[in-house]
C-alpha cells in the first residue's frame, strides 16, 4: 500500500514535471531561435560583402575601361623600351589597386604605373594575358594567382587578382590588353569596416574554393576547403548554408556563402557558433533558475501547508495559461515596400511560419500563385490613404494549404501623421466558406446522390433550349424510373435502397459524355439531358437510343443486396427537340409521359404472357 504522503504529493510532483517540461521546451524554442537568428544575421553579412565586392569589380572593370579608351590609342606605334610611365590614379574609393599597366598585342608592357621589374615587361605568356585575349565577349577576366614577378612591395609567391581586359579596335583586331593588379591582403579593407564577432571569420574564394583571402590574417596556417562547404555549394551553387568547424582554428562555425554577381568568386562568412549561442546559454541558465526556484518553493509550499501548496499550484497553472495564450487571429504589420515587420504568434498559428521566418521576408510570399499581384494593389490603396474592411482573398501556408482569410487592412501613422507602415489583421474564414459553398450545394445539387436536382435541371434545360434555338441543333431528354424499387426498400431496408440509388446515379453519369447532365428528381426518377446532338433529327435519334441502350445496359445488372441477388430494371421515356418552344417544365412533363407510357406496355406484356 502507498504511504498517504505520495497521493499528497502528486499535486506537487505534477508541477515539477510541467515545470520541467515547459523549460526543456523553452530552451529547445530558444535554441532553434537563436541559431535561426544567427544564420539571417550571416546570410546578410554574406550578401552586404557580395554586393560590396561585386560593386568594386564592376568599378575596377570601368576603370580599366577608362584607361584603355584614354590610352589605347598609344598601342598602334612600335613598342619601345620597357615601357612609359602611365598618368592614371590607381585608387578608387575603397579599392586600391597595386598596379595599372597597358600591354600591346605581343604581351610587351607599353604603359604602366609603377617601376616594374624586367620580369613584368613582357606578360605575353602569364595566364591572365592569354584569358583576356581568348575572352569572346571582350568581358573583364579575373585571374588569381602568386605573383611572378609582381610590382615593388610585392612578394614573390603571395596571392595576388589581376583584372585584365582586351583592347581592341573598331574593326575587332586586338591591340593589346590593359590590366590591374590587386594584393589579396588589401580586401582587408572590406572586411575590416564589417564586425564578425569575436570568433567570427570571413573569406574570399575562386570558383573552385580556394582561398583568395582570409580574414582575420592567420600566420603560416595554410586556409583549407571543408568538406561542408564542397558539399553545400556542390547542391546550392549560388547561395547556401553549412555548419563545420574551421580550416584554419577549428572553431565551430555556422557559414552562409554567397556566388559574386558576374564574377567567378564566392564570399563565406561564418559566425562563431560560441559567440551565436551565448545569448542561449545565459537563457538557458535563467530559464534553469527559474525552474529550480519554482521545484523548491513548490515543495516547500507543500510541506507547509497543503492547501496554500494548491492555491499556488493554481496560481501556477493561471500564470502558464496566460504564457501561452495567443490571439487565433493573425496580426502583422509591414513596411511600404511589403516587407513584414512584426509577427504574432496568432500568424504562427494561422501559417506555420515561425516569426523568425517570416521578419524582413516580402508579405507575398503568403500569397498564392495567381494573387500575387494582389499585395502590390493592397499596398498602392493603403497609401492613398484607404482602409479595407473584411476584404476577403486567399493566402498560403507554410505546408502549402490554400486558406480563405478576410483581412483588415489600414495604414500606419507615424508621430508626424504620415504613413509609415501597414497593419494586417487576417481571420481564418475557411470553414465559413466550406458551409457557405455546401449550403450552395445542398440548393442545387441532391443530398444524397449528389447529382443535380430539380432546380439546377430546370436551369440547363432552358440554356440547352436557347443553345438549341441558335444552333438548330437538337437536345435531348431521357426520363428513367426504377422499376419496382419500392421492393428493393421494403425488402432490404432504406440504407440498402439509398446505397442503390448512389451507385444507379454513378453508372448513369459513366453512361453519357462529360458535358451531358444526369440529374435525380427524388425517389427512383432520374432525368439525363443530351445536349449538342447536331442538326441531323437521324443522327441525333440515333445516339439518344444508343445512350438509352447504354443506361438500360447500367441498370440492368445483378447487383449483391445484403447477400441476395437483385437485378434492377429500368424504364425511360425519350423526347427529341429542337429549339423547342415549349417550357422547361413542359418538356419534362412530356418525358414523364413517355415514360409511363413505355411502363404501362411493359406491364401489358408481362400480363398477356401471365395469362
């Protein structure tokens, strides 16, 4: 038997499992939050470095275009020398490039910057020469690679860019080819105005990976490719993300790397999965701190006084409710450009997208394919000033789930009055519009059979009459009534006779085209309307017997019945018309006739045979 103490305690122990659960869940939410964090922090380090970079070339190749139209012209005399002195500034805003110089076609240097050595006056054979002169398009060509023979304060052996451009003439001859020089330390000028943390790291590479630059400088350690980074851009070429530890220090990292616009280059920034998670791990401590507090007052509040323990416990259990309480509706606001700004867990919740998703993200991004557009228009009215009201549309979730919402859409004033933003209250109206669209079914469609009931017959038979009477084309209507299937009711019951009437309805629609309609009026009558049967009464007659064939073939099967064997049969009253001038109630009345008829000699001949 359990000591009286455990059954007290279970109140207690109850808390302390919530309490911890809670803290394990708040620290995992956190953990991911702050590593998605961190990430959208790289990857915008990495684009502002690309974008950066990708300016600066585009700059250096305008430059070089520059002097090659300034001093091109001096590459039709004979080469003289080692070359003139170039009168060019070789420093741009934020770029400094080492060296400017002017080759003619046979690679002697006619023109240059800087002293250069006697092993840079002919650069015919080096590789950034030739690429430049085999370039089709007469584009910049990056080449890195060790100096050989670089300009004075360069060392043999270090990394150095080249940018190199063919000059060539009117008629498309080349004349020569006008190239820079860059040192790979000097991107440091970049890097330095940008804070990765105290861990962080940054580099330069080619198309193939290998290192240009690295940033902080490291001393003798050879800068490597990780395996995460070969395997990260070998399936995301363009931009992705990685996690590895670093060639160079081992630190842990969490990497985002970006390919440079137009340039055969890639940028990896990486944050210091240290530094990333510090603010979690001080979390994590709070979040621990708490929880204890909570375990030891909760017990101690328990060995005090039992009932003082339960009105904390309640006290506990109102506290988390209201942690946890959220809004069903979403609630967003966003930027004039679309750009969301706040996201409520009511969105989360509507969505599936967490906040840290979805914040600088464009609010079309919600949008499905065909309203995308609709943001854009939402945008322009709110900065006329307008107000939109239960303005209902469609938006995506995260699972890709076409939701319907109505939203509230107003501007957001600043302390000036202006409009600096937009507020978006979404309310999840799905289930309204799927009991609006089944109250719609349930007017013109029958509830059991789902076919076309009465009403909606009556409608396609006036538009068939109309289409008749343009055309000339006849239309036909087929009026079907179970024989004897009061029996099939009396015999088996009501559920058999309704599944009966289901499967009926299923081989009439199998029996005719797809655009042809098969309607039940009620009990076991069924109406087929043949629309589009051409302007030939023989050839329409025709195919109106052969659908009927056909419809008789459906009905008259043995069907299994509870175990028994029942074989339905079916009689069908046909009227032919074109352009008919009668009423739709008129023409369904003169089918039913028909049918009566054509049941009525039935009869007479299962009499006569009787007899």
């Amino acid at each position: 038997m359990l000591p009286p103490w455990l059954g007290q305690a279970a109140g207690p122990l109850l808390v302390i499992v919530l309490v911890l659960a809670l803290a394990v869940l708040a620290i995992a939410t956190d953990h991911a939050r702050s590593r998605e964090r961190a990430l959208v922090g790289t990857q915008n380090l990495t684009r502002l470095i690309e974008a950066q970079l990708s300016d600066n070339f585009d700059k250096i190749d305008v430059y070089l275009q520059l002097v090659a139209s300034r001093h091109g012209a001096l590459l039709q005399g004979s080469a003289t020398g080692g070359g003139g002195a170039l009168q060019v500034q070789p420093r741009l805003a934020r770029v400094d490039l080492q060296d400017v110089a002017i080759a003619d076609a046979d690679g002697a240097v006619r023109l240059h910057t800087a002293a250069l050595p006697a092993s840079m006056a002919q650069v015919g054979a080096q590789a950034f020469f030739r690429r430049a002169v085999a370039e089709p398009r007469g584009a910049l060509v990056v080449v890195v690679g060790p100096v050989q023979g670089g300009p004075a304060g360069a060392q043999d052996g270090a990394s150095r860019v080249v940018f190199a451009r063919a000059v060539r003439d009117a008629g498309g001859a080349l004349r020569g080819v006008v190239f820079a020089g860059m040192s790979g330390t000097q991107f440091d000028q970049l890097f330095d105005g940008v804070d990765f943390g105290a861990h962080g790291a940054a580099s330069l590479r080619t198309e193939d990976l290998q290192a240009v630059h690295y940033h902080p400088a490291v001393q003798g350690a050879p800068v490597g490719v990780s395996d995460g980074l070969r395997q990260a851009v070998r399936l995301a070429p363009a931009e992705g993300s990685y996690e590895a530890a670093g060639t160079v220090d081992g630190h842990q990292r969490l990497n985002a790397y970006r390919r440079l616009r137009d340039h055969p280059f890639y940028v990896v920034v990486g944050q210091s999965m240290q530094d990333a998670m510090a603010g979690w791990r001080a979390n994590t401590l709070m979040v621990a701190a708490l929880a204890g507090l909570t375990i030891v007052l909760t017990l101690w509040a328990w060995m005090v006084q039992v009932r003082s323990s339960r009105r904390q416990l309640r006290a506990l259990h109102n506290r988390f409710e209201a942690i946890v309480e959220t809004s069903s509706d979403s609630i967003v606001s966003k930027t004039l450009q679309g750009r969301i700004t706040t996201w409520n867990r009511g969105a989360e919740q509507m969505f599936g997208y967490t906040e840290a998703e979805m914040l600088g993200q464009s609010a079309a991004r919600l949008a499905p394919a065909g309203r995308r557009a609709e943001d854009a228009m939402l945008i322009a009215r709110v900065q006329r000033g307008e107000s939109l009201q239960a303005y209902e549309t469609q938006r995506m979730c995260k699972d890709g789930t076409v939701i319907d919402v109505s939203m509230a859409v107003s501007p957001v004033l600043d302390a000036r009055g202006r409009i600096a933003g937009i507020s978006v209250i979404a309310r999840d109206i799905s289930r309204r519009k799927a009991m609006e669209a089944e109250i719609r079914a349930m007017a013109f469609n029958d509830p059991l059979t789902r076919l076309p009931n009465r009403r909606l017959l009556m409608d396609r038979l006036r538009q068939a009459q109309l289409s008749s009477s343009r055309q000339r084309s006849y239309f036909g209507v087929l009026f079907i009534d179970l024989d004897g299937f009061k029996r099939v009711n009396d015999s088996f019951g009501h559920e058999v006779g309704d599944q009966l009437l289901i499967e009926i309805g299923r081989r009439l629609q199998a029996a005719v085209r797809q655009h042809d309609t098969v309607s039940r009026l009620g009990g076991d009558e069924f109406v087929v309307l043949l629309e589009e049967l051409g302007v030939d009464e023989k050839t329409a007659a025709d195919h109106v017997n052969t659908v009927a064939d056909k419809i008789l073939d459906a009905i008259e099967r043995n069907d299994q019945l509870r175990g028994e064997t029942h074989r339905c049969s079916a009689s069908i009253g046909i009227r032919l018309l074109v352009g008919s001038q009668e009423s739709p109630e008129q023409v369904l009345m003169d089918a039913d006739a028909a049918m009566y008829s054509v049941k009525r000699q039935r009869r007479a001949l299962k009499t006569f045979a009787f007899e």
